[in-house]
C-alpha cells in the first residue's frame, strides 16, 4: 500500500529565504507525482506534474526534483515571499495518494 | 476555459440524514473524482468516474455512491450521515489518462451534527 509522509509538518521562515519541502512514498512503482497548494478552507491549486521518467520541474519561483529509486521528493521554493504562505501538498499517482501536507507560513 | 466548479460550498446535515454533492468538470475533462479531507489531513481518494462508469474506489463504505452524467459532471451521494463524515469534500477533473494532471475545485464544507 502507498504511503506518503511530508516532512516537516510546519514551517516558519521570513520573507525572502529560499527553502524546501520535503516528500517520500514507500511504493518507487509510480506514474507521476504532483505538488499542490492548499489555501485555508479552499481547493487544491496545481503547481507542478513530474512523470516518472522526468528527474524535475520547474514553474517560476518553484522547482520540484523527483528520485523514484529512493522514494524522495523535493519542492524547492526560492526568495519565499508573504503570498506563499499555504499548506503544499505532494501526491503520487492516479487514483493521487497524499501526503498531510506542510503548512508553510512566511513572515514579513 | 471553465474550472471545477462544487455545489454547495458549505452544508450542515444531521446524523442519518442523506446529501447529494455536486460537481462540474472542466471543459474538455471527461473524468471525475471524489476525495475527502478530514480537518488536518491530506485528501483520501473516494472513487473515480470515466465516462459515466465508476472506474475505481477507494476504501469508503457503499454508502458513498456516484454518477457521472453525459455532460461529465458528476454527483456524490452518502446516505445515513455519520459525524465522522464532516469533511472538506473535493472534486477533480481531469483528461482520463494516468498521467494527466488533476484541476481541482474549491469543495463542499459538509458537517454532520
């Protein structure tokens, strides 16, 4: 059976430094993995889609590395700003097996 | 393009009571699926439609059931609420293949009291 864990669970960080979130699944035998963020009471919002043939990905500010054979991913989030203050979520797969989340705030 | 769009966005039922949730796919995404997230919790896959069939579930009891209409919106319906059944209740859209990425809703808030 899939598990996810996402490590730490919360994170504190002020305005402008770069930083990265973590996340491990148990099953290396995976479509993709998919970062989310989760604002407060609301959806999910899509940030970045790895195949599992891709190593990583990008989207502006974001970079998301993938290694099946150890089970990892990294969210890299670079010059964090207020705005990102969220729960990031990653997921693996199709039906998506999530982890809890790190909930992330950035202090001004 | 038109987003995953729920209906209602909050709720309130008691316990034994009967809900009907609702969603509308994405343009062009002919794949719904259902997952509920308990309060501090990641989101636990419920099932999954593809072209109006059920096309996997996750471990919920049969009172949990789905359709998925013509248009590929979908309904999620639970029967005899239980308190543990509040929860943040989304749906997810997609281009029915595996490695297509999932567009989310913004959920229906449903508490049981």
């Amino acid at each position: 059976k899939q598990e996810v864990t996402q490590i730490p669970a919360a994170l504190s960080v002020p305005e402008g430094e770069n930083l990265v979130l973590n996340c491990s699944f148990t099953d290396s035998a995976i479509y993709n993995l998919q970062w989310f963020r989760q604002d407060p009471g609301k959806g999910l919002t899509s940030l970045l889609l790895i195949q599992s043939s891709q190593r990583e990905q990008t989207s502006g500010r974001l970079n998301a590395s993938l290694d099946k054979s150890s089970g990892r991913s990294t969210l890299y989030i670079a010059a964090s700003q207020p705005g990102d203050s969220a729960t990031y979520l990653c997921a693996v797969n199709t039906p998506l097996v999530f982890g809890k989340g790190t909930r992330l705030s950035v202090i001004a | 393009e038109t987003g995953v769009t729920q209906s209602p966005t909050h709720l309130i039922k008691t316990r034994g009571q009967q809900v009907t949730l609702r969603c509308s796919s994405q343009s062009g995404h002919n794949t719904v699926s259902w997952y509920q997230q308990a309060l501090g919790q990641g989101p636990q896959f419920i099932f999954q439609y593809y072209r109006e069939e059920e096309n996997g579930r996750g471990n919920f009891p049969p009172r949990f059931s789905g359709l998925q209409f013509p248009n590929y919106s979908s309904e999620l319906n639970v029967n005899a609420l239980e308190l543990d059944d509040s929860a943040l209740y989304l749906c997810a859209s997609s281009l029915g293949s595996y490695n297509s990425p999932l567009h989310f809703g913004n959920g229906t808030r449903l508490t049981v009291t």
